[in-house]
C-alpha cells in the first residue's frame, strides 16, 4: 500500500508519523525505526526538504483483531505546496515526479492547518483558509482520480481545542453509526 502525506509547508507531515512511533498510540502504531528523521534526544523534528520515501511496518488494531501490513511512505516538502509555484517551477522534474506518486499511491493524506491559527496576513484575509482549502480540492480533483483513500486532516488540533474531549465526542461508533445531522448543526455554529 502506498500512502503520500501532502500538505502546507511546517504543518507537521513528517511529525504526524513520527507521532504513529510513539508506544502509546492506540490504534495505529509505526513499527520501523525513524530515528533518522528526528533527533531524540531534543525531539526535534527536520524539514524535509525532498520527497522521502519509506517502507514502513505498521500495526493496526481492528476489530476484527490485529494486523501488520506494510506502507510505503511518501513525504513530501512543505515548499512543494505553496500558493507562488516557485519551488514547482524551478524543480519541475521532483513536482512532477511528486504528482506521478500521487496518482499511482492508494491513499493521499493531507494536514491542513488549523484555521484558528493564522498569520497576520490571513486575519486581514478570513477567508484565506477556505481559499486554501478550495486549492487543495482542485488539486484532488485534477491527479486524484484513481486514488482509492482520501483523507484531509486537520493537523495541530491540540493547539486550540481539547483534542482528546473532541475526539471522543466525534469518535464514530459502529453502534449508533454516522451522526451526520449532529456534525451538521455543529458545523453551522462554527461557521
């Protein structure tokens, strides 16, 4: 299975799965070493500055018990995103190759960042976030036609909300199903 994480240049792509290595995840835990891409003593974690590639093992609780299966793990520059083109311009052969993984990959997994964190230049602009993210549906729409797994997440949620009393409010159970007419009149509030 092949997974490329997409997103917004310092949004925390690389961190999200070097969060999946730590032994208290739950549900899904990183099993292959990734010392390399962050200092352990410090934690500090390195851009990534190229499109790095991994074969990673991972451990996924099911339901129907445990199971490893082996992803391979396309990160990606954060530079490769941004609104001016200009990395994708003057590294036209590593965009292009960076669209190709993403058409053939089986899943594209893109961090958005928050929108209640914003720069200067986007409080003078609110809607700045749903532009972004209006871009990254066209994106989807123009090299994502065969990718069977989609799925956008909101990174840094632990920067302003208690993530773990959201998560639970929002955690789907297979008992009760889909509550789309809660997410809805949840969502007309924040809005």
């Amino acid at each position: 299975m092949s997974v490329v994480v997409i997103g917004d240049r310092q949004v925390g792509k690389t961190s999200m799965v070097i969060a999946l290595h730590d032994p208290g995840t739950k549900h899904v835990k990183v099993l292959t070493d990734l010392k390399k891409y962050y200092d352990p003593d410090t934690g500090l974690i390195a851009g990534t500055s190229r499109k790095e590639e991994e074969t990673l093992l991972v451990e996924v609780k099911l339901p129907g018990g445990e199971r490893e299966i082996q992803v391979r793990w396309i990160d990606t520059p954060g530079e490769a995103w941004e609104k001016s083109k200009e990395w994708q311009e003057t590294k036209l052969a590593a965009w292009q190759g960076i669209q190709t993984e993403v058409r053939k990959s089986q899943a594209v997994l893109l961090l958005l960042p928050p929108q209640r964190i914003t720069t200067e230049e986007e409080l003078r602009r609110p809607d700045a976030w749903t532009n972004n993210l209006a871009s990254w549906l066209q994106f989807f729409n123009q090299n994502c036609a065969t990718v069977q797994h989609i799925l956008i997440s909101i990174h840094k949620a632990d920067l302003f909300c208690d993530f773990q009393a959201e998560a639970k409010r929002w955690r789907y159970e297979q008992s009760k199903g889909m509550r789309w007419i809660e997410y809805n009149r949840d969502l007309q509030h924040i809005n």
